[in-house]
C-alpha cells in the first residue's frame, strides 16, 4: 500500500504541493456539484491544521477552463488565495508569500500543454514550489500526468485520505463474494472491455445497459436504428458468454417523438434512449441474492434528461443488502437527487479511474506513489 499523510507528523512550516480533483461540474460561472471538493478537504484541513504551507494544483477537462468558481467556493471553506498562474513567476511568488496554515491554489493545470505529456521540465517547476507531494486526486490517477505521476519522482510523496478511501473502498469490488453481480452501463464499449474482460472472470452475472447495449444488439444481428455503436466486434466473442445479461426490453425514441418499449424490434430510423422497466424488474431477483454488487455508469442517455433506467436501478440497489460499489459522474448525479447517497457502501469520486482500477487492480498515480522515495 501507498504512504498516507498521517504518517506525516511534523509539518510545521512544511511547503505542501497537493493534487487534487477539483474537475468539477460549473454552471452560470459557480459549482455546480461540490461532492468532489468536499471529498477533498479532509486532506487539505489536515495539512493546515498541522500547520503546512500548501499549494494546490487541479485541472479542468476544458483545457481552457478556470478555477476560479472553485476558488470561490473553496475560501468559504479553508484559508486560501488564488493565482492565475501555473508553474511561472507569479506562482512561484504567491507560493513564496504563503505562512504557516494558508493555501494556494493554481490556475487549472491543463492550461500548459506540458501537463498532459509529462514533461519533466514541467514536474521540475511544479515541484520546486515544495518538499513535499501529496495525491489526492484518484479520479484522475489513471492519467500519467506531469501533477500525477511526474512530481512524485522528484518529491517524497504521500497519499491523501481521498485516495486511500478510494483504493480501500473498491479493492472489495476486485474479489467479490458470491452470488455477485456487476452492472456496466454508460457509452464507448471499446474502452470498457479490458473492464468487462476482468469482470465476467470474477463476478457471476454481469449486467450492461447503456449505450453499449447497442453493441451488443448490433452483435447480436438486432436492428439497433439511428443509435450510437462503437464496438460491436467487440460485444460479439462476449455474446457466448451465459454470465452477460442483456436488458430484456429498450425505450426507444421514433422519428415521431414519441418514446415506445420494444425487446429487438428497434426500428430503422429509432434511437434507443434507455432501458425499460421490466428489465430492472427482471434484475431484481438477482439483486435480491447478490452479496455483492459494482455498478458504474447510465442505464440510458442520462445527459439528455433519460434517466429513469438509472434512477430505477439506483433505488433498486440502494434496497438490497449486499455489500455495494459504486461510481461514474452519472450514476452519482442520479442516486444524490434521489437522496441516496447513504444506501451504498462505498460511492466513489471517479469515473474512469474507477474501471480502470477495477480492469488493472491499480493506477499510474497509484504506482509512482509505491516508487516514490
Ligand atoms: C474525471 O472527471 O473523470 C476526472 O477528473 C478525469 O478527467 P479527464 O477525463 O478530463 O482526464
């Protein structure tokens, strides 16, 4: 296992560099959701309690976006300033001003192209601005990433309490106990299976919905319409599979606008927009004796409002009593506007870096912790 931050003891005056997941859902210029900034303050409020000097780094998926409505709500929260700036001279001089128990927070640090190629120039800087490297960031830890990977060769490094609840929060979903049952749903099948690979080898049914079903409609030699397909070659070995559950029936959208159940007869000029409730009822039984349950992503096209798949599965999981994992930006936007957030085990921060922790037991970020000196 990685270091923690609690075995750091004596970090008065100490120059803290902490990457974050500050990727956050921003609307009208303000957060949106602040469910991963509030999962990463335990870490930052540790840091300064203890009385650190810290400086916190975050990116944004839009290369250009900022920090600043993060900014905006973090100082509600923590003694902390702001500098539209990464690894240049005003970053380095605000890092300088900073006394004992105050924050820095750098500008979105996809904003310097060489974050994304791992420059080592660029981990230099960034490092420079510290003694010490805390990640905190599992949802971005399956990029190898100059903030994720680069800085840690280069400073003792630590793992905050966001990441170590991460990996101790899903290792349980990497050795299930029986009868368990894993739901894979969201879009873009081509990345998921390695995930699906590893899932029907540990889990007894393994259920999809979402997009990917298209793919494996399409395998299937189903008419799948007007709908989104990304790999159905590679649906098609995993169709012998008896642990793969499909849903029994789909909503689709017609070219008249209306929205009709059907179980294959999908239509030429149809879009499959979610799954149909008899297929969660048909789940049921098997949610009812599963022990354990993982589930990440949509049932259905959860962005453009249909989300009643997902919704259905949600309460659904959220009234059994198995040990239950999971995560995905979507599947998280649905049980927290259902309230129920407190009916899972374990709900993880991520998305991506939760199937690839699940396909790989580990991440890059993870790794270049366990190397660190
Ligand atoms: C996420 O939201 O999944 C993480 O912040 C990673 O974002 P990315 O896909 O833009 O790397």
């Amino acid at each position: 296992m990685v270091r923690s931050i609690s075995e750091l003891k004596n970090l008065s005056g100490a120059r803290v560099l902490v990457r974050l997941d500050l990727n956050v859902p921003i609307q009208n210029g303000g957060v949106e959701d602040p469910y991963r900034i509030e999962r990463a303050l335990p870490t930052v409020k540790y840091l300064l309690d203890h009385g650190a000097r810290v400086v916190l780094m975050s990116h944004m998926s839009d290369k250009m976006g900022t920090l600043q409505p993060v900014y905006a709500y973090l100082k509600t929260k923590i003694h902390v300033s702001f500098v539209d700036d990464i690894s240049g001279t005003k970053a380095r001089e605000e890092a300088g001003k900073l006394g004992n128990g105050t924050a820095l927070l750098l500008q979105n640090i996809r904003r310097d192209a060489r974050e994304e190629a791992n420059d080592e120039g660029f981990a230099r800087e960034l490092a420079s601005l510290a003694d010490i490297y805390v990640n905190d960031a599992f949802p971005v830890s399956h990029r190898a990433h100059a903030s994720v990977v680069g800085v840690s060769k280069l400073l003792p490094s630590y793992a905050g309490f966001q990441l170590v609840a991460e990996v101790e929060g899903l290792s349980p979903a990497l050795s299930p106990e029986s009868p368990s049952l894993a739901i894979v749903g969201g879009a873009k099948l081509v990345t998921k299976v390695k995930l699906i690979d590893t899932l029907l080898s540990k889990y007894d049914y393994v259920f999809v919905g979402g997009a990917i079903v298209n793919d494996f409609y399409r395998a299937k030699g189903y008419e799948v319409g007007k709908s989104l397909v990304s790999g159905a070659d590679h649906a098609k070995p995993m169709l012998t599979n008896s642990k793969i559950i499909l849903p029994n029936e789909l909503i689709v959208l017609n070219p008249a606008g209306s929205h009709e159940t059907v179980a294959t007869e999908v239509g030429t000029e149809d879009v499959i927009i979610d799954i149909s409730p008899t297929a969660i009822q048909k789940l049921a039984p098997i949610v009812a004796k599963s022990k354990s349950i993982l589930w990440n992503g949509p049932m259905g096209n959860f962005e453009k409002g249909f989300r009643s798949g997902t919704d259905d599965l949600a309460k659904l999981i959220a009234g059994s009593s198995a040990k239950s994992v999971v995560g995905g930006g979507d599947t998280l936007s649905s049980i927290q506007s259902l309230n129920l957030m407190d009916k899972f085990s374990f709900v993880s921060t991520a998305g991506g870096a939760m199937l690839d922790f699940l396909a790989n037991g580990t991440l890059p970020g993870i790794e270049a912790l366990k190397n660190s000196k």
